[in-house]
C-alpha cells in the first residue's frame, strides 16, 4: 500500500458525510427567501412543524423527535415565546416537564407558510419515487446512528 492509498480515505470526495453536509445546507438555504420576511428560522420551522401536529408536547418529546438536544432546543424556544408563538409551562404533574404549546399567533403562521413545501417540492430535481427512495435511505442513516 502506497502513501496515497493509505489516505485514500481523507479525500473530500471519499467522504460521505460531506455530500449529506452540502446538500442539507442548500436545502436549507432555499428557505431563506421564505423564511426572512416572516422572521423565523428552519430550525423554528421545524418546531411548528411538530407543534402544528401535536400541540402541548414537553422539551424532551419535541427534542427526540427534532434529534435536537436541550441546549439547542431551550434557547430556540425561549426565543419562540418571546416572538409570542408559544408558552413554555411546567406540568401540573410533574415539575421537571416543560410542555410548549403554540399560542394564537404561532397557529396563524401556518396558514402563512402552508405553500412553502409544495414551491421548494419544485427546487429539488427528484421524481416522486427518487424523492420517497432518499427519505427511506435517510431515516435508515438517522435510525442507525441513533442506537
């Protein structure tokens, strides 16, 4: 084996996590333009999107199903509240449980961005079934990594 064999692995473009890395960063910047003039982030974004389906969830809960840990997910939400879009409350029956519920204004964001997934759906060049195909293949990464 040669010196540059032995490296092989170091290439950039031997890296599978790069790819993954880029195209989840452009993806998210295609939100940008959406996003800006509402003033919300994707990570907010993707706390709605929980909240819009499950409203009155506690910060463990919601950080399990974001894969997001306390220290990111209690600075985001604080941030939330202060905009006005949710409450952060202390459960009746246990102390140590947040529940975050949506507030009015954070349900009538909804209706301001319900078409944001149909027009980006038009920013990615995949068929339907390439589209199903790589959401398969990344949940089974993220399932994996996650044991």
């Amino acid at each position: 084996m040669t010196k540059i064999d032995e490296y092989e692995a170091l290439q950039l473009e031997n890296q599978l996590c790069f790819p993954l890395y880029a195209c989840a960063r452009n993806v998210i910047n295609l939100y940008t333009p959406f996003f800006k003039p509402l003033g919300i982030t994707y990570t907010q974004y993707i706390v709605f999107l929980v909240l819009w389906n499950q409203d009155s969830i506690s910060v463990g809960e919601l950080g399990k199903k974001l894969y997001l840990d306390n220290g990111t997910l209690t600075p985001l939400l604080k941030k939330m509240q202060e905009k006005g879009y949710l409450t952060r409350q202390r459960s009746r029956n246990d102390e140590r449980i947040v529940l975050v519920s949506l507030t009015e204004k954070g349900w009538a964001l909804r209706d301001k961005v319900k078409n944001i997934p149909t027009e980006l759906g038009a920013c990615v060049p995949l068929t339907e079934e390439e589209s199903r195909t790589l959401y398969t293949l990344l949940y089974k990464v993220i399932n994996s990594l996650e044991k």
